[in-house]
C-alpha cells in the first residue's frame, strides 16, 4: 500500500503593520475601499499582488477578505495594462453575482459605463459582452461554455487577468470542470507566450480558495511559484473565530431537531451580546418552525425581543403588512426574519434591509441559501450539519465548502475583535467535524469520472486528434500530477512511468471507447479520433453526451410533442434535481391533473420524472409551492438549449413533423402554455374570462391574435378587457414587442433544377417597424421576448425550415436571430425521381405561439444527364 507524503505546512501569518488603502497611490483607487486599513492577510499579499505580474495563490479561512485580494490584482492590471482584460469566475450563481453587484458599484465608478459585466448564459450576447467589457463575472459552467472553442474567439485570447474563486470545490461536483478551465487558461497562456502576441506574453491566474493541505501541488499545477503561494491555516483568522460545537445523542433526525430548538436559543443568548445573529438550518421548513420557536422562547420568559435599539415597533408593523408570508409578518414583530428560496425579491430586500439596519438582530436561513447570502454577523449558529436528500432517500451531510461558508459569516471586518461559531451535530458526527473544521482540507481530483463532455469537446476543437492528444491533454491537469502521489485513491497499481503511462492508456481507450459507441466521435485503428455528428451537437450546446444519445435513441419520425416533452425531462442534465422531504406527495398529487399522464415506469423520487410533471404545469399554468417553483425555473432555463439540441438531432435525420414539433415545444416552455391553447393567452393578465369575451367579437371587431389588439379602437379594447392602467401598459409592452415578421423568397435557377443538384433558396426576413419613430435604445432592445413566466431574459431566435409534408422530409434548416433584416440562403440536394414537387417554407419562432409563417414552394425538377438509360440498364 502506498501512502501519500505528508503535507508542506502551512505560510506563517507575519505580525506586519497593517497597510492603509493610500499604499494603492492613485486617489480613485483609494476611494474604492471603504475601510481604514488592510487586514493582516490582505497586507501580507498586497506586495505580490499589487506590485506583480506572477501568478499567486491566497489560500485563507471563509470570511478573510480574500476579495479584496483579487481586487489588488484587478488594480495592477488597471494600472498596467491599458488594453488588459480581467475575467472572474466562481463556481456558483450565487457567488458570482453577489460580487458582480458589489463590483458593478464599486469599480463602475472609476471605469465608463458598460466595463463592469456579468454573462447571460447565452453564447452569442456574451460573446459581445467579452468583448467589448474591461471585467467580466460569471459561473464555472459559463466560461468553459465560451472558451472551449477560444481557437476561433479572439475575445477569449485577450483575456490578461483570470481570477477563479473557491478553488477549494475543486474535490466537489463542479470539480471537474474547474479543473479543465484552469488547465485549459494554462495552456492558452504557454501558447501565447510563445507567440508572444501583440506583446502580451501570457495570462496572470490568481486562484483564491479555503485553506488546503496540498496548496503546494495546486500551486504547482497553477504555474505559481511558491514566493507567490500564500496557505494559511485555518485558525488563522483576521478576526479570530470561537468555535463551539454540542452533540445530541438522539438517532432520530426529527427528534434531533426538536431537542436543538431550546439549546439554539440558549446560545443566542449567551453568546450574541444583544449584537446580530445569524441561524442555518436545514430546511425551508426548519427555518419558519425555529423563527417562531425562539419568538416564543423570548415572549415567555418576559425578556421582551430581538429588535434593535430604538427601533419602534409601529416602524416594523407597517413594513411588515407589505409581506405576503402571515408568519413571516408574525416574527418580525420579534425582532426575527427568516429568508427562504421561494420568496418574492422584494420580501427577501426587505428582510435583508431590515437586518442591515439593525432593525432585526436574528436572521434564520435554511443552508443551501448560504451562497447567496450576503450578510455576516457577530454569531453564527448552525443547528444540525445533516440535510434530506430525496434521490438517496437518506440525510447527507453538507458539504465542508458550505459548512465553511457559513462559519466565514462571523466575521464582520471593522466592527467586531472575534466572531463566534455554534454548532449542533449529531454525537457520531463530532470528532469528524472537529478535524475538518480545524485541519486543511487535501484536495483529490475527480476529472477521471467526469472526462467524457471535456474530451468531447476537445475533439470538435481538434485539441484531441488522437489517442496519444488526449494522453497529451491530461498531462495538463491536476490529476495528471495527483496520480502518483496517491495511486491508491485512483486506483493505480504503481508509481513507475510504466504504471503511469498503462493507466492513462486505459483511461483514454474507455473514455473515446464510451464516446465512439455513442455516436460521438469515430476511432481508427491507428488511434486517430475524429467528430461526428452527435458529438458536435452535444458540444456546440454545451449538452451532455448521454443526452444527445439519449435523444438520438429515442426519437422517431413519428414522435410528437408529447414525446419531444418526454425526451426533453429525461435528459441528464435534471438528474441532479434536489427531491425534498415528503415532496414525493406533491409531485404525485400533481401528477393526478396532468394533461399527459405519466409513461407507466415514472417514480416520484426520480428527478427526471419531476422534470416531467413541472414542465406540464408550467404548460398547464398549474401553481405549486415555493421550492417547486425554483426547481421549475430552474428546467425552464436549461430546457431552450436542450430543444435547440433535439431539434438539431430530428434535423440531421431529415424528419419534417418531430422537427416542427420540438419548434413549439419551445414557444410552450418560453410562453407556459399548450400548443393547442389560444394565442392571447400569452397576452399577460388575460384571463379566461377575456378570452370568452374576445371570441365572442365578430365582423370588423373579431379578435383572433395579438395583432388585432392592437388594431381595435381604445373604447372596443377597454370595454374588452377590463384591465387596471397598469395592467394595460403591460399588455401594450407585450403586443408591441410581439414579432410581426415579413418573409419573402425566391428559389435561384428555379427554371434549370436537375434531380440531384444542389437547390437553392433566397429567403429574407424583414421586421415591420417604424423606424425613424425609434432611438437607439429602442432599437437596441429588438428581439427582446416578453415571457412573464420565463425565469430568464431571452432574445427571439427563428428556425427557417424547407421540408416536404407529403412524405414527411426535412429538406434544409437554418436558426436565426433576427433585429431588422436578416438574409439566409437554404440549400438542399433536388429530389431523385424528375417531376414537379410542393415544398413547404416554414418560418418558426422559438419564442411565441401564433406568430409561425408557411409558405408553398412549387420546384420542377428536371431529369439529370445521368438519367437518361445508363442507370436503368445497371438496374437490369
């Protein structure tokens, strides 16, 4: 058995006068920083971060300020580099949006507006935003998306600066894929160093993390020498962190719970000072039951509440009768707030104001929202370390990056001299936690079971041309170097060259192995690998390689929208779905009103079959519970990409129906209504009752679709629907955004079509409008959609689609975004057999029901030179 070398240990917190924000020299950068003085870490990594060009790595406790670090690096490059480009990634939403306010504030005012940027999510608009910004925020996920193809973006090449934070969830879920962005930056550096483009030798990466116990090999992996390495142990903290962790025997989870509720209010009593307090618990559930619980505890022992000093009780009252939670309205009174997943942002704006005001001295928040909140506090108390998990159908301990964060909330820089931490766990769960808590985590690589999508990717890219490349391509990876230093944990029967060389052998041949059989890519014997079809489409849309041979497997050319919906939910990428406590109820009393009734292999606790019943009740506009309702949005916003894909794989095997059907699977999931429902449904704050109304209009007056809103008179449309002022402006903004597209075309050569010749079609596509009305903003927001129950912002894309209805045939398809005009030219190979032969043009949104255009295309084709006998003789 071989055993991994001991750790190095960790850098030494120097007793170093604590810098002033005037070391910066420049008066606007100053102004950036609203303290006094750097704190011990950030001063002890200003020289190397500010006053150099190195890579560096700032390992440090959760709440240790190491923003600030990366901010150091942000000025240099401001500073140095006028043409630099800075890109921060983080490995969650959550995370990367809380620092884009911050810095959209903050460095907006020293930079022109439009420099400060966070990603959408979709390719084409960030691409322009990468190019056209200074520095750009967005999630791990997003980055690898664009920079996959950075051969072709010169956008991803110019980037100088790249900081990625929370390193340390490089041993979790997302691992993998930080650990291909990383060492895909690495090499994109060495090739610009050798090309030595336009001066700019290489990009500066500065990784920022919790304490690790093998920062050193992370380093080294980084390409950061160890002056530039700085690892900090975990007890050594700006503001020194108390830690008290209690055990409770019961082995119950339910039990636990409630035998922590009177200890939890004990600690905020004895530790909190009367200063603030944050509590995590498990659930959504857990953090109403807790807020009551201690309101109750406070009311009966007389000890009056937790509203802040001088606050007035009328002043809480009347912000809290603006709350639609009854028992959210209740706790405030008590000085108590508690946040959960499914509220509205305004009360989540308003709880959190209050607390930052000191309004509120105790704030109760399930766990999994730690990312997304911002706040810190004198006290943390996390009551139980354990959270249900519906698809294990068993309680799972949280994540250590998460246990961490919550910790770094007990640390508010400036205000306090110590933070305190109170924790709660079950009594086997101690000792683990301890050294966790107080021990640097060691950090392994998971790429090995994630290397499918990544070499996929690469393969498309031409980075992997062949098995000795994708040898070549691990070699750049931190498993690559975590390998030999414990073959144990990966299964490596050795150390030596021949062990190393046998093993990743191995693990390429299974991996190309898996992605051949799917269709992905294609092996000769002579171990060279090229793309296929599937395997571009996977990466193109950043979807999963099962999905699309899933997808591939699955469809037919019968299949209709029901069965695209089908194949949509049984995608990979919802497997992952979160299944609360007793949610497998719920789902099955939804699943009782269904349109469609589940395939007879549906389980509740499976997420995909979730996926299933959460996409027919936005179709139905069913309503359901809070997390319900961010787990759907959380479909609806995957589900366009994975569309794109189906209808990409129906294309490719020339199906016309299944196609078309996939089209308006996407105008369901962008609108939330059934292909079959009337268009005006779309219209916001239209009712049934309207629609009745509307259907009852004849002659001139008759209201069939969006346009003819617009053109009724004002009193015929009042009297018609009823609508509030403000109700009405929404329905304007709706209708006026509604495409109203012109299509015309033309068939080139059309008199001289010969069977098996390329065909071409002209087609343009030209958006009525009125031009010399608009300004340039105006113009600017055309092909925005309005889709009030869409969780994202969305820019209308159209299919162009020739296709023979007759036997079924896609012919040729194009996508398109479309602002004003837009010119596309279809090609597709003439029919065979000589004759005359009724075409279909079908112009498809994907965003809107009622707004699709057909056209007849009428084409004689002639017989080809190759015709006329010599085939019918080889046939005889």
């Amino acid at each position: 058995m071989i055993l991994p070398p001991k750790f190095p240990p960790p850098t030494e917190l120097l007793d170093l006068q604590p810098l002033p924000p005037t070391a910066l020299g420049e008066p606007a950068l100053i102004k950036l920083f609203r303290f006094k003085e750097f704190n011990p870490i950030q001063t002890q990594t200003f020289h190397e971060l500010f006053k150099t060009d190195r890579n560096s790595l700032i390992c440090a406790p959760s709440g240790s300020g190491k923003t600030t670090c990366a901010e150091f690096a942000i000025l240099r490059m401001l500073v140095s580099d006028p043409n630099g480009k800075c890109v921060y990634v983080a490995p969650k939403d959550e995370i990367a949006k809380n620092v884009a306010n911050d810095w959209i504030d903050r460095f907006g005012s020293i930079l022109p507006n439009g420099q400060v940027v966070q990603l959408t999510g979709e390719t084409t608009p960030d691409l322009r935003l990468l190019s056209q910004a200074k520095i750009i925020l967005c999630t791990v996920k997003q980055w690898d998306s664009l920079s996959r193809r950075w051969r072709q973006r010169k956008a991803v090449q110019s980037v100088s600066l790249f900081i990625i934070d929370d390193l340390h969830f490089l041993g979790g879920e997302i691992g993998p894929t930080i650990e291909v962005i990383i060492s895909r930056m690495r090499y994109i550096s060495s090739q610009k160093q050798q090309k030595k483009e336009n001066n700019n030798t290489s990009v500066r990466i500065i990784g920022l993390s919790a304490s690790l116990a093998n920062a050193r090999e992370v380093g080294e992996w980084m390409g950061v020498p160890i002056k530039s390495l700085f690892n900090f142990s975990p007890k050594v903290r700006p503001i020194p962190l108390e830690i008290y962790l209690h055990s409770f025997d019961q082995s119950n989870f339910s039990s636990r719970l409630m035998a922590m509720a009177k200890p939890v209010y004990n600690s905020v009593m004895r530790h909190s000072e009367g200063k603030s307090s944050i509590i995590f618990v498990p659930s959504r559930r857990q953090a109403q039951l807790t807020a009551i619980d201690l309101m109750t505890y406070r009311e009966s022992l007389g000890e009056g509440t937790f509203l802040g000093n001088d606050v007035k009780l009328e002043h809480v009252i009347a912000v809290s009768e603006n709350m639609k939670d009854q028992s959210l309205q209740q706790v405030l009174k008590g000085g108590i707030g508690y946040l959960h997943d499914g509220m509205s942002d305004l009360d989540w704006e308003i709880i959190i104001d209050l607390y930052r005001d000191g309004v509120l001295k105790l704030l109760v928040c399930p766990a999994d929202l730690c990312w997304r909140l911002r706040e810190v506090a004198h006290l943390v108390v996390i009551m139980g370390t354990e959270t249900f998990d519906g698809r294990e159908r068993r309680y799972l301990d949280y994540p250590i990056a998460d246990l961490l964060n919550m910790m770094g909330k007990a640390s508010r820089q400036g205000i306090d001299s110590s933070g305190k931490c109170v924790i709660l766990c079950h009594t086997p769960k101690k000792e683990h936690l301890r050294k966790l808590l107080y021990d640097s985590l060691p950090i392994e690589s998971h790429l090995d079971h994630y290397l499918h999508d990544h070499f996929n990717s690469e393969i498309i890219t031409k980075t992997i041309g062949s098995l000795q490349d994708a040898v070549d391509y691990i070699t750049w990876t931190f498993l690559y170097r975590r390998l030999t230093k414990n073959p144990n944990y990966y299964n490596l029967q050795g150390t030596s060259s021949v062990h190393l060389s046998e093993h990743l052998s191995e693990m390429v041949e299974t991996v190309l192995g898996d992605l051949e059989e799917s269709k992905c890519c294609q092996m000769t014997d002579e171990g060279n690998v090229s793309p296929l079809n599937l395997g571009m489409i996977a990466a193109y849309y950043y979807v999963q390689y099962t999905t699309v041979d899933l997808i591939a497997s699955s469809v037919t050319s019968k299949t209709k929208t029901r069965g695209v919906m089908e194949i949509l939910s049984a995608s990979s990428e919802f497997s992952s779905l979160p299944i609360r406590h007793g949610e497998g109820k719920t789902l099955q009393i939804l699943a009782r009103r269904l349109k469609h009734q589940l395939p007879d292999s549906a389980q509740y606790h499976d997420a995909n079959t979730k996926a299933l019943i959460l996409l027919q009740c936005h179709f139905s506009r069913t309503s359901v519970s809070a997390d319900l309702r961010k787990d759907q949005q959380l479909i609806l916003g995957e589900s366009i990409n994975l569309i794109q894909a189906i209808v990409d794989v129906i294309s490719s095997n020339g199906w016309l129906k299944p196609g078309l059907a996939a089209m308006e699977l996407s105008q369901m999931a962008v609108q939330g209504l059934w292909n079959k429902d009337n268009v005006l449904m779309q219209i916001p704050h239209f009712s049934q009752e309207i629609i009745t109304r509307c259907e009852a209009c004849k002659g001139d007056d008759a209201v069939e679709s969006v346009f003819d809103i617009l053109t009724l008179e004002d009193e015929v449309r009042d009297n018609l629907l009823r609508l509030s002022d403000e109700k009405m402006a929404d329905v304007a903004v709706f209708c006026n955004n509604y495409p109203n597209v012109e299509v015309t075309f033309e068939v080139e050569d059309k008199d001289d079509i010969t069977s098996g010749d390329p065909v071409q079609i002209a087609v343009k596509l030209e958006r009525e409008l009125d031009e010399e009305e608009m300004d340039k903003d105006e113009m600017a927001q055309l092909g925005n959609v309005s889709a009030p129950l869409f969780p994202k912002e969305k820019r209308e894309g159209w299919w162009i689609v020739i296709g023979d209805t007759k036997t079924n045939t896609l012919l040729s398809v194009k996508r398109v975004n479309l602002q004003v005009t837009q010119k596309i030219l279809l090609e597709f190979v003439a029919p065979e057999d000589p004759g005359d032969y009724n075409l279909t043009l079908f112009c498809m949104s994907d965003s809107y029901l009622g707004c699709d255009q057909e056209y007849s295309v009428r084409i004689s084709v002639a017989a080809g030179e190759s015709d006329d006998g010599s085939s019918e003789s080889e046939e005889e």
